[in-house]
DNA sequence: ACAAAAAACTTAAATGATTCAGTAAAAATT
DNA sequence: AATTTTTACTGAATCATTTAAGTTTTTTGT
C-alpha cells in the first residue's frame, strides 16, 4: 500500500488544501464555472497554475467520468506502413482537422502482422475509427466494447461506414481506358486479392478467393468494363500485389511485361503501383502511353507530376477522414458514399 | 452519487464475482501471471473473454499504477499540416515502429496557430516527444510535468535532442552548389526566417529576427559557403516562405525569379520548396539546371522522381523518430546528431 | 510426522477526480 | 420582517484497478 513515487504528484485535492476550499470547489472551477464565484474561481485558477497544477489528471477523470474526449484510429495495416501510405496520410488530415476543431485528442493503434494482441489502451476512447480492411478479431473485440464505431473504406453489416462505390469507379476509368486503343489487351495489378505476402499471377481458383473487399469491387469494375467491351480478362492476366508499395508493385509489373500476354493496357488498383509499372515500363523500353496505356486510383499527389503525368480516379481521401470525424463526434451514424472524379491526363492519351 | 450510464461497463470486480475468486486475482491473471496457479488463470482468462470483458481498464490502471503505457507526440505546427507533411510522416514513421515494438501506445497533440489550450489529456503520457519548434508555452508546461522529454529538430537546454547539423550539412550543399557554375548569383528561399503568415522578402533588420532555430542554422551553413567563395548574399535575395508547402514557396519562387536579381543557383530549406520552385522555374520558361541550379533539402521520395531529379541534402527521417523513440523507451536520455548525405542529381547539373 | 518454506489466494488501502445531495449564506420577493 | 429563491460552497460516494501485506493451503525437507 506504500507509495513508490518519490515526490506525490500535486493534484486538485493538493490545491484544494492550499486555499482551504473543498475539492469540489477546485474541480468546479476547473469543469463548471457557474457553480463558483468568479472571484474564487480566477483566485484558484492563478493559484493552480502557480503551484504548477495544469488542470485535472485524465486517467481519473476519464475513470470518473466515464469518458476521455480521446478518440481512437485503427490503422489496418501495421501503422508503420500506414504513415508511409499517401492515402492513409490524408485520411488522418482529414480526421485531425475535425478533432482540432472539436478539442479532442487522437490516440492511435497499429495491428502487425500477426499482433492481434489487445490493448489496454483500447478501453480508453469515446469512439473508434477503423481505417481499411481491419483484422476481423481485433473490429469484432473493439466494437463489442460498445462505442460508437465508423469505418473508412471497409464496410461491415450494422456499422457505418464512409467510403466510396469503387465498383463503378473502377468501371468508369477501365471504360477509359479501353476506348483510348484498338485492340485492348487488358492486364490488372490489384492490391491484396489473394491472402499472400507476396506478388502474385492469379489463376481460376484464386477468383473466389477471400480478398480485401475494396479490391473485389474494383476488380468486379474492371470485369464491368471489359464485358461490356466484349472483351476478356483471363484470371492469368491478374496480378495480385501484397502491399501498396513501390517495390512489389514493381515485381508485379515486371512480370506483366515479360508475360507472353504483352498487354497495352495496364488497370492499377493504386497510383502507386501505377507509379511503378510506369518506371517499370519505361525500363523496360517501352513508351507510355503510346506502347502501353497505364491508369491508375487514388490521385496522390505525386500522380499529377510524373512523367508521363498519370490517368487516375480522383477520391476525396481528407474529406473521408473529415466525415468520419464529425459523423463519430455528432453522433450521426449513417453511412456515406463520396463521389469520384475521373482525372484523365497524359498515361491513357497515346494520340497526343 | 447515482450512476448515469445506462448499462454498467463489465469490470474487473464482476468477472471476480462470477468467478468467486478476489479482484486481486484476476487481476493478477492478467497482470502476474506466477501470482496464481496456472490452471486458476486459464479458467480466468477464458470466462473473462466469454463475459466480454477484454482486459483492464486504462484509465483505472494508469490511475494506480501511475503509468499509462502511451507516448505523446506533440506535433510542432498543427497536425493538420503535419499529415501533410512528407518529413513528418517520415519521422512518425520511425517513432511508430519502434512504439509497435515496445507494445506501446501513441497519442498525438497537435498546436494550432493560436490554441495552446491545455488538453487533460497531456496528463496522460508517460513521456512526450517534441517534433519541431513547438509553442514555447506548451513547450514549457509539458516539460513541467517532469516526465521524460525528447525533441527532435528542436534544441532546448537541458532537453535531450535529436537532429542533425543543419548548419554543416547546408554549407555542403550550397558549396557544391555553387562550383557548378561560374558567376553565381545566389537567392535563397528559406522556412520561416521571420515571424510572419506571409512570404516575405528579407531586409537587413529581418537578419537578426527570431527565426526557427534550424532555419537559421542552415542560412549561418549557406553564409559559410558564400563567404567561402568570395561571394555575397544581401538580404533582398533571401526569402520567408512561412509554411512548407507548394502554395507559399510558388509565390516566393515567382518573386525570385522575376526581380532584378536573376539568380542562377536557388538554395531551398527544403526539398518542397524546391519542388516548387523547380516548377515555378519551368513555367517561366527557364531550364532547370542549364539556366538556374536548384538545390533542396531532406530528400523526400519525390526527390528522386521529380524531373530534373532534385539534388538535395538526404537526412535520414524515420531514423529520427526511431532514436527519440528508443531514447524515450530505453531512458537514454543524450543528445544525438544524425548523419547528413548530399545526394547529387540532375537539378544542379548543367553540364550533362 | 513435523517444521519450515513456498505457493496460492484474499483483504483492503490507495490512485485523482467528479458530481449528487445537502447546507449555509446572501439576495430577492412579498 | 418573514419567507422564498438563488447563489456559493462542502461532504462523501464512486469510478476500476493495482499491490503490499496478510492468511491459508500445499509442498518440501528431514
């Protein structure tokens, strides 16, 4: 029962002593001006902050209170990866604006590869945001804890979520795509649409397989397309890349372009890995657009400055994160699909 | 004293009820596991998860234990713009991975421009790490607390720091910057070299005003080089762009470059802003190298794709967080300085 | 078989703040 | 001046957990 710190920390009942007033008081002063002179009040304030007390300690306010003003972000991939990921960037830019605005902290969780394991920090926020297809276990356990809950680009039944309808956005720019060239010879490199770290060239089987469901929809959009083309796309045409990066991106596109497939026309399911069938292209010896025709999804910011500048969909990644906020904090639970633009620019324009 | 919450929260307490064991002891199943027989822990722990109860609750523990198990990083300029921010997430990054490692949590601060409110939250962590030149009230009160501080690109005596030498790395560059040409006339477009939302264009009482630290350290690195080879930078041909992005160093770009001054090597405090300018250089009809060399700093991915590709001062982002992180973690609380590389590239290469 | 040691478990105080209910004093109303 | 209302403040229960110290049970050693 014996105290291991060294020096008592100074808290509100400290204070309290100091001026010869009830905690209560202290607290009041602090929480509810109205219920306080402001005499006393400003006296206790000055003196607080004199003392070096900064205002009640949140572990035992949130205890008390039953709440933190913390609001949590679930990070599908490991955070590490996250910050690096341009999408994941502007979606937590979106998120803090709104958060700022609102005085609210924001506390973040990663899940590794196989860490699943929970934490005790999960208790401690009023809300949850889950960015991205989350570790099933770790959604379930989270969201059983009772809080309210929004997911960005990941949609499970009875929670809200904010995304965008990625069927027909795929469908709208492989439509593009196709009517840029003669004879469409289609290649996809897609994100994560077999269970698998690394590249992958699909066969039938894979086609039913369990893939993230944002990829499933692009993919369906794709397919959309190409039907309505009369044109087809063989599961060995498809390319499945484990993690959005430049590297295995690039593996993958390699691949396709050694392939007897010799396709003209490349559907990226991000900027990045379009990005890198770009540079991949081009080391390749061969021209984009006028050899090949690469498109890309998401508009980051470096899609606009490459060369050749890159066909892409444009999503609102910040206004995601800004949605998810206010709909958490105003309590407003229903779910909300943002448009999307189709920015066409020089990697899908072989005439010019 | 009557309880609001319309269902009460599982706890610790029930689990022990339904279990007819002490509060001691499940805890202890979760916290110690040599404090109880291996049998008795097993039946806690899986008719815990059966009850739906996942563990203890934060806000509890780290009232008692006086601990919380959750850093804080408070973000110089508002997160905001922090997320946008390539060197930033570059850092968090770094700090992430090692967090993830030592199976910790990260809660984010952020400042506005004129909000040094005090969150309850900053209660919370059990250490904080300074990113940039913070708000030297906030700064003030945080350390306060007397929990272990570490700032990164931020000096403060007595606070452990990492960073680089900004000076020395800035002079390498300029002087490489200036042996490739023959009459250098040099303009300098520089971070928040004085106190202002504005782009600015230096006068010589400007010299002396209170910039931030680094930025100042690096133009003292540029004076150097200058000095070094007989040249001069008046005042007129060094320029504030007040925040690190395209908008603002665009606008300091177009100043530059339409003055009478008609500088033919360009050194900017960061490679955003000579991404900008690079482009800016462009649009007015000047080739980047042949007529104007343009130099950066930090050596972000779009560095190397840009064209030209930028020459640049690459500093080792991630490893910054990683260090103040395990500095943090390990409580190794020394100064660190990273190591800078000038990485050449096209933007400073006339001749080729 | 008995004492000593080790293991297993419990009791209860402590952590720092919030807030309901109550009291006392001051102000307003009749 | 007496009564009511309002304001200003206090007392004490409560939030969920941890952990030192104490108690009981089991194991070990001789």
């Amino acid at each position: 029962m014996e105290d291991k710190r060294i020096t008592k920390r100074l808290n509100l009942k400290g204070v309290a002593e100091k001026l010869g007033v009830s905690t209560a008081t202290v607290s009041n002063a602090f929480n509810r001006p109205d219920q306080l002179s402001k005499n006393l009040r400003e006296k206790i304030l000055s003196e607080a902050s004199r003392l070096g007390y900064h205002g009640p300690n949140l572990a035992a306010r949130s205890l008390r209170r039953g709440r933190s003003d913390v609001i949590g972000v679930m990070l599908s991939d490991s955070l590490t990866y996250s910050f690096s990921d341009p999408m994941a960037n502007q979606m937590l830019q979106g998120i803090s604006e709104v958060l700022m605005e609102y005085n609210k902290q924001l506390l973040l969780f990663y899940e590794g590869k196989d860490n699943t394991a929970q934490s005790s920090a999960e208790s401690l926020p009023d809300g949850f945001i889950f960015y991205g297809s989350s570790n099933l276990e770790t959604f379930k356990r989270i969201v059983a804890l009772g809080k309210p809950c929004v997911t960005i680009d990941y949609v499970q039944d009875k929670i809200p979520s904010v995304g965008i309808d990625d069927r027909s956005a795929a469908k709208k720019i492989a439509m593009h795509a196709i009517s840029q060239v003669n004879h469409g010879t289609v290649a996809i490199l897609g994100m994560k649409l077999v269970v698998s770290d690394r590249v992958c060239r699909l066969t039938q089987d894979d086609l039913d397989e369990k893939s993230v469901e944002i990829s499933r929809q692009r993919l369906l959009g794709y397919f959309d397309a190409v039907t309505e083309n009369d044109l087809t796309i063989p599961p060995e045409s498809i390319w499945s890349v484990p993690f959005n990066t430049e590297k295995y991106a690039k593996i993958a596109a390699k691949e396709a372009f050694s392939s007897s497939l010799h396709p003209n026309i490349i559907l990226c399911m991000s900027d990045v890995i379009a990005l890198a069938a770009i540079s991949t292209a081009q080391s390749m010896g061969l021209n984009v657009p006028k050899d090949v025709i690469i498109v890309g999804f998401d508009d980051i910011s470096e899609a606009k400055h490459a060369s050749p500048s890159l066909t892409t969909v444009c999503q609102q990644n910040a206004q995601k994160g800004k949605v998810a906020a206010k709909m958490l904090l105003e309590n407003n639970l229903t779910n909300c699909i943002l448009e999307t633009k189709l920015v066409v620019r020089q990697s899908s324009s072989p005439t010019n």
